[in-house]
C-alpha cells in the first residue's frame, strides 16, 4: 500500500519536474487561462457601443441638433461627422468606417411640429448582424427621450405615443440579418488561419526535429530555396480550402457574393502569405512539433477573439481593438466581409489591404533573421 | 589551382567557435593531406561534431580561418558543400519516403547528371534494387547506415565527413562499412571519420584527438603512441581484478583498466610507476611492460585535458 503510495508519489514529482522543464507548455498552461481571462473578461462585450455614425441632414434646426445630441448621449452612436450628400454615407458604409449613417429629411422640423410623424432614416451595415441589432433596437427610445424636452407645452401632446418620429431601418449590405452571411465568410479566414500557421510550423519543425534539417543544409540549398520550396505546397493547400469554403459559402449556405472575385483572390493571397510566414517564425522558434502546435494555438486564439470574427469588433474597448489590429485575420475579415457582401471595390479596402503588407514584412524580415540564426 | 598547401584536404588554423559562454571548439589546427582516411577521436562533447559542422560550411566559425579542398571555409562554403559528402551522426535522410526516393531527391538537389541511371547504379551497388520501393524509415541500423553513405557519395564528392558512422551498428555492419571506407579511399577520397571506437581510429591513416574543443593530438597511430611519454604495465594473473581498486588512484598509477583478462596500469611518470609495482608484488600475479594502446593513451589524454581544463 505504502510502496505503492512512493510509486504514485515519484510519478507526480517527475511530472512535476518535466513540467517545469518544459517551458513552452509551463507558459501555455499559465498564459492561456490569464489570455482568455482577459479577453473575456475585459474586452468581449456582446452589446457594443459607441458605434461610428455619420449624420446627414437636410436642415438645421434646434430641435434636429437637440436629436443629435441625444443619440451621442444615448453612448450606442459615436457621431463622427456629418455628410453633405447620400453618396458620401454610403461610400463610408461601403468602406466599413462607419457602421451607421443617420439621415433627417428637408422639412422634419416642420412636420414635426405639425405632427405629422417625419421619417428618420437609419441606414445600418448589418453585414455583422450582432453589431447592429442592439443600436438598432433601441433607436426608437432614444429618439423619442430626446425630443420630449424640446416637445413642451403646446408640443407636449406629440411627445406622448405614438412615437412623434417615424424611423425606417435599412439594414444594408443582409437586410434579412442572416448571420451565416456574416460567419460563413468570416470561417474563411479562421480555416486558413489555423491550418497556415499550423501546417508549416509543424512541417518546418518536423525537419529540424528528425535531423533532416542538417542533411538539407549541407547539401546545396539555400536557406531561401528550402524556405520557398517549403511554404508552396501550403500555398497550394490554402488555395483548395479556399475553393472549398466558397462553394459551400455559396452552394450550401447561400451568401451572396456581389464584389470582385479578382479582389478577393487578391486579399486571399495576402493573407495565405501573412500566416505562412508566421508559420515559418514559428518553425525556426520551436524545436520540437509539440512546441510549433502550442505556439500555432498561441496565435489563434488571440486571432479568434479579437479580430471580430466571434464578437463585434468594435464592441472591445479601445486597447482590445489596437491589439485586434495586429492580426491578419482582423483585415482578412473585413476584406472578405466588404467584397462578397458590400461588393467593396480595392480603394475602399486599402485600409485593410495595407496592414496585411506591412504585417506580411515583417513576418517575414522576422522569418528569414531568425532562419538564418538557426544555422549558427 | 597551384595554391600552396594544395594537397592537403584540409587546412585550419585557429578554429574557434563559442556557444553562449562554453568554447566548443577552441583554437584547433587540422593539416590534413589529400587522398587518406583520417579518424577523428575525442570524448563525446568534445567538439567533433562542431568542427566537422565549422569544415563543411553547416557552422561559421567564431575565429579561424582556413580552407577545405582549397575553398575558403568562410566564403566558400557552398563550393565545399557541392564537393563534400557530409553524413550526419543521426540518420537524417528522410523515413517517409522510400529507398529510391531519397536517392532520387538528394540526385534533384546536387543536379547530377543522368541521375537515372545514377541511383540504379547506386541501388544494385547497395544491393537495395528489390527493396527500392521500401520506406527508409522501415530500414535497421545497418542497412540505414549503408543508405546514407550511398547518398552521400552520390554525387562524388572528392571527400567525405563521417560523424559517427557506426555508432549503434553491429560489428559485421561496421566492417562491411569500413570496406566501403577504404574503397572510397582507394578512389581518391579523403574521408574524415569521427568514431569512439578504438579499432575503427587504428583503421585511419592518421587520427586527430580533440577534448573540451582543444586538439590534443594529431598524427599517425604509432607517432601518437610514441609521443604520449606513457608507459603501461600489464598484470596477469589470479584476483587480478581485486588488485585494480587497490592500485586506482595511488601516485605513478594514472589510468588503470581491465580488459583481455588483463590489468592495464599506465602513468607518464615511469619511475613512480614501477616503485608502485614494486609495491603491489601480489602472489600469482605477474607484471610485464607492454607497448600503452591507443585507448590507454586516449584516457591519458583526456585526463590530461580534464587537468589543464581545470586549471584555467
């Protein structure tokens, strides 16, 4: 009994000892709950506020100003501006820079007054149906709560129900909100994101692992031939799971697909190369498969949590969203979103394009330091 | 190429290299002619596998310079690399992809002609053309071994670098394996093997002895023997293995060893070592001088270097 207790006892502190050894997963089992803990706790928040709203408005008046003020009050609107015609709202829209554009007809004081119920129109992206659906659903109250006080004596009577102000909705972009429509793109980028990064890790960190590495290198290959020899056929791999997400996206799941194929297979390309590269970081950091996976799981979670694909984007405060800016995914998202749903065209995905370029440059000058540092 | 020092295969000076804090490789000269079989011996960690990396391009040296079959170490690593066939200490071809596959690619990297041809031949010399199609990775010990030299050769190199070879094979493998050295040698080769194996060091030509990253010896079997200032003293005899705890540490007694049902009692210092013998006369047990071996003057060396390592 007590022999068997020692055997118990010596198995649990070897564990203990290789555990500690072993700081990759030492790290993993340390730095995964506090990740999640925080991102969780702090930066996913399910009702998002202070969403970018433009206002357009065909007059001025105080009681039009009073309105404003109370949708900023209400903290759901950030009023970012006003438009001085409808293209410009929807061109901002289109771009993903504002998720609302509010418009106020010629003549609302007016009929206001008369009570005649003017209309308000809301123009909402409701590409991502869960950012939207809140403000949205409380529009009604906020603009009815700000009118009362203007809405006195005389007035006061249309400030009782029905609603002094008609507000009509179009919910752009997925007037039905479907969320597959918003999901079933976005598992795109998720798809691509894991098995990217966690095919060429592991397949890189296989060589070094079995001895390989060395043979290759003594042969004559150069430590760029090996590199671009390697990522192609993943290249090739991410291409076939890309055809296969949009067949389904289109065959199974419906989602429209109204912009530029050219301009998505652009922004694929891209983001196939940006997680290689990472892939190949990894690979000259790990040393063994083990290691490449926990450093993949490492980056995806980060990835999944903050690039908007689980929760809105612009739900996370300020600091979430300057890391979300960091990862391919975050860009990928909005560019498969824009072009298959918004049918954004190149400029208006530059904002997105862009950090994918600078991040792919980085990986890579990262990339090639550290694989030439592995040889020494 | 007229250089001077054409005919050596290799010619080092000061070859250096520092991982972190700890000298792998400090200071070591190597002059070795063209057309032998040179052994490369030293405890494990010593810094073979190092050098061998630094001589073949795989490593950059901290300090030192010199060249390898006439091509600077430091700038030309990828001419050495085209003429070097280089067989790393672990089995490092590739386990998923068969016999011919292997051949073929390593054929594809070093773009050899009718390659073909090339890896039939090379397959029927092995005796493997049955088994072409098997996974390397399904192969014993042996027949891996003979794998990666045939790939290794395979584009003819004008010398070979053996890192451990024959570690872990059994000893009809490793003389078929030595066979094939020395015909490869025969060929014109020059081929540097690193090995611990005693009988395999008095194969070579010449041997180089390398411990804590310093050479400590470099020549032909006999000089090396010769130069080492050792003397051993061999006891037969009944209970002659009680007599080696007694003697284990006692002055004059520098290294004492059994083996062939003997006593090996070597030291540098011939007088303590005999006044000790004198000493320790034990009934049925009978002394005699004998020429120290190489492995008696391998653990004199490394004992010797233990001391200067500690004394520093």
């Amino acid at each position: 009994m007590f022999a068997a207790l020692n055997r118990i006892l010596a198995i649990l502190i070897k564990e203990f000892i290789q555990m500690r050894r072993d700081r990759m997963t030492f790290g993993m089992m340390i730095l995964v709950p506090v990740v999640q803990l925080t991102l969780f706790g702090f930066a996913i928040n399910s009702d998002p506020r202070h969403l970018p709203t433009l206002l357009y408005l065909e007059e001025d008046s105080t009681i039009v100003r009073s309105l404003a003020a109370g949708l900023q009050n209400s903290s759901y609107f950030d009023i970012q501006g006003q438009v001085t015609s409808a293209g410009a709202g929807t061109d901002a829209l289109q771009s993903g820079e504002v998720a609302f554009v509010i418009t106020v007809p010629a003549g609302f004081t007016r009929e206001l007054l008369r009570g005649d119920r003017p209309q308000v129109l809301i123009e909402a992206d409701a590409s991502d149906p869960s950012a939207a659906s809140n403000a949205i659903g409380m529009i009604q109250q906020i603009v009815s709560s700000s009118l009362r006080q203007d809405l006195k004596g005389e007035w006061a009577a249309l400030a009782q129900a029905p609603p002094p102000v008609d507000i009509v909705v179009h919910r752009m972009y997925n007037p039905e909100g479907i969320s597959q429509y918003n999901i079933v793109p976005g598992l795109l980028g998720v798809i691509l994101t894991m098995t990217m990064i966690m095919i060429t890790s592991i397949a890189m960190t296989r060589e070094t692992e079995r001895g390989n590495m060395e043979n290759l290198l003594a042969m004559p290959a150069r430590p760029w031939e090996v590199m671009v020899g390697k990522i192609v056929p993943y290249i090739g791999v991410g291409l076939i799971q890309t055809t296969i997400v949009l067949l389904a996206s289109s065959y199974v799941f419906g989602v429209p697909f109204i912009g530029s194929f050219w301009l998505l297979a652009f922004g694929v390309a891209l983001f196939i190369i940006a997680n290689l590269a990472v892939g190949f970081t990894f690979s000259t950091m790990a040393r063994t498969q083990m290691q490449a996976m926990q450093m993949t799981f490492f980056f995806f979670l980060p990835s999944l949590l903050l690039s908007g694909f689980m929760f809105p984007f612009r739900g996370m405060p300020e600091w979430a969203q300057a890391i979300g800016q960091i990862f391919p995914l975050t860009h990928f998202l909005r560019i498969v979103r824009s072009v298959m749903l918004k049918g954004s065209d190149f400029a208006a995905m530059w904002p997105n394009i862009w950090p994918l370029l600078v991040f792919i440059a980085v990986a890579m000058a990262v990339a090639m330091k550290r694989y030439r540092s592995t040889l020494d | 190429m007229t250089k001077a020092g054409d005919d050596l295969a290799i010619d080092v000076r000061g070859l250096t290299k520092i991982f972190g804090k700890r000298t792998a490789v400090d200071q070591v000269d190597i002059a070795m002619p063209r057309g032998q079989v040179w052994g490369f011996l030293g405890p494990n960690g010593s810094g073979k596998t190092t050098t061998i990396r630094m001589l073949c391009g795989l490593l950059r040296p901290d300090s030192g310079q010199g060249t390898c079959l006439g091509y600077d170490i430091l700038k030309q690593s990828r001419e050495i690399k085209r003429q070097v066939g280089y067989m790393t200490q672990k089995f490092s071809y590739w386990e998923d992809l068969t016999i011919r596959e292997n051949l073929e690619f390593v054929a594809n990297l070093y773009d050899i002609a009718n390659k073909k041809q090339v890896v039939d031949q090379t397959l029927e010399q092995l005796g493997l053309t049955t088994r072409q199609n098997q996974l390397a990775g399904t192969l014993s010990g042996g027949w891996k071994q003979r794998l990666a030299l045939a790939a290794c050769t395979l584009h003819n190199p004008k010398m070979l670098m053996l890192d451990e070879p024959t570690a872990g094979v059994d000893p009809q493998a490793r003389r078929d394996f030595w066979d094939q050295i020395h015909r490869l040698s025969a060929q014109g080769l020059t081929v540097l093997v690193s090995t611990h194996y005693m009988d395999e060091a008095e194969r070579c030509d010449q041997i180089v002895y390398i411990a804590y990253g310093k050479l400590m010896a470099q020549g032909r079997v006999e000089d090396i023997i010769d130069q080492s200032g050792l003397s051993t003293f061999v006891a037969e005899g009944v209970g002659v293995r009680d007599l080696m705890e007694r003697l284990r540490g006692k002055p004059g007694a520098e290294h004492v060893a059994y083996f062939g049902n003997a006593l090996h009692v070597s030291g540098g210092d011939l007088n303590a070592l005999m006044a000790l013998i004198e000493d320790e006369q034990v009934d049925g047990v009978t002394w005699r001088q004998a020429r120290p071996n190489l492995e008696d003057v391998f653990i004199h060396l490394m004992d010797r270097s233990i001391d200067t390592s500690v004394g520093v």
